[in-house]
C-alpha cells in the first residue's frame, strides 16, 4: 500500500503539484490530464527522481519512502516519459544492465531479459544496438526495463508515446496481465490507453485532483457515454 498525504511541489512559482491526498493498493490507477497538470511531477516524486516541498508518501502504510532507500528502490520499475538510453548498448546489454541494478541474480538475468523482451516484441532485435532502435521501439525496451524483476510497484509516464496501434495494443494487454498483484501507475492523455483496464482513474488539472473514481463511476457521475466524453467535459477551457 502507498499513501500519499498532501502532496505539494511548485517550479518557481508555478504550483505543480497542490495537496494531492491518495491512498493506492494493488490495481491499475490511470494519472489522466492535459500537459502541465502534474502527472510527471508526481511520478518522479514516486520514482525517487524528486524530492517534494511538501507532504508524504508513505510505503505499506508506515514509512517515508525517501528512508525506505535500496529496500523501495527493488521492488520499483519505472519508465520515465523522456528516453534517456546509451545509444552504444545493445538491447540486451541495456536490460542486463537495468537487471544488475534490480540485483536480480546472475543465473536468472538471461531468463528474465529473455521474458521481458519476448514480453514487449523486441526478441529478435536484442542484439542490435539502441542508436538503431526506432522511437517505438525505444519505448518498448523502457517498458522492459521498468517491468524486468516483476515488480511490485510499476510506474509508467507516457508509456504508448510513439507506438503503433498494433503495439499499443499489446503495452495495454501487459499491464492488464500484471494488475492482479501490484500497483501500477500510468500517466497519460490518452483516454483509450486506459479506458478498459484502469481501475481508478484521477484527473488531475493544474496539480490538483479534480476527479476520481471507475471508468464506469465517472462516466454515470457525468452522464457521460464514454470517458473520453468525462476527460472533455472536465478539462474543456
């Protein structure tokens, strides 16, 4: 379980993030909302990649997870929305590598970089070097690398940026696969990206929370036909 409790991060003077209060167990929880409303601010803050001004987040109830260090850093997978990847790895030296950090135990390395590959379509591409990789395939190997381990927090930023329908398809179909015992964050603004398989949906605008529930709950809060029709009505300027 994580708890966040009034969640606050500003740039300067622009107010990222504004009291955001959650509590998340395992499911699928989708971060929905236009550009500018928050939701990489709050991943990173989850990933550990920022420090928030103000609030907590607190792991399995209890503990900040800024002090949980190496013990929370192992059972996270996160892929950021910004493809940060050494052009000069192979694909499989990128997922050995990202497993040696997850200290994944050498005699399982192979068989899990082997899983995750098959996992995301990229097995018969493992042995090419990134510089190579088209920008979809980039963020199929991103997904690989945040899902390597079977972690039990899985945090996704824009994970279907780039892909064909077919791929996206496939990305939906792997998280869907691994809701049952973890905790899954994806951050998007594409409502058909989450729509079947989100379990809780929050909208955030200008870092705050301005809606949360079911795709279904949403829809008849709403009388809305579908929840792209809920993501119009709410962020319509």
């Amino acid at each position: 379980m994580i708890v966040i409790n009034n969640l606050s991060k500003s740039y300067g003077k622009n107010k990222a993030l504004n009291g955001i209060n959650l509590d998340l167990i395992n499911g699928v929880y989708a971060l929905l909302g236009p550009n500018g409303a928050g939701k990489s601010t709050l991943m990173n803050i989850l990933a550990l990649s920022l420090r928030a001004d103000e609030g907590k987040i607190l792991w399995k109830g209890a503990k900040r997870i800024e002090e949980c260090g190496k013990e929370y850093r192992g059972i996270l997978g996160y892929m950021p929305q910004q493809q940060g990847l050494y052009d000069g790895f192979r694909g499989v030296d990128f997922l050995c590598y990202i497993a040696g950090l997850k200290d994944i135990p050498k005699n399982k390395v192979r068989e899990e970089v082997e899983r995750v590959a098959a996992l995301v379509n990229l097995s018969d591409r493992l042995r090419d070097r990134l510089s190579g990789y088209s920008g979809g395939m980039k963020q199929r190997i991103l997904l690989a690398s945040a899902i390597i381990g079977n972690p039990e927090i899985v945090i996704l930023d824009e994970p279907t940026a780039g892909l064909d329908p077919k791929e996206r398809i496939r990305t939906r179909e792997i998280v869907k696969s691994m809701a049952g015992d973890k905790i899954i964050i994806i951050a998007t603004h594409v409502v058909s990206d989450i729509e079947t398989i989100a379990d809780e949906v929050i909208l955030l605008k200008k870092g705050v929370i301005v809606e949360k529930g079911s795709p279904a709950d949403l829809c008849e809060k709403m009388n809305a036909d579908d929840l792209e029709s809920v993501y119009m009505r709410v962020f319509e300027e």
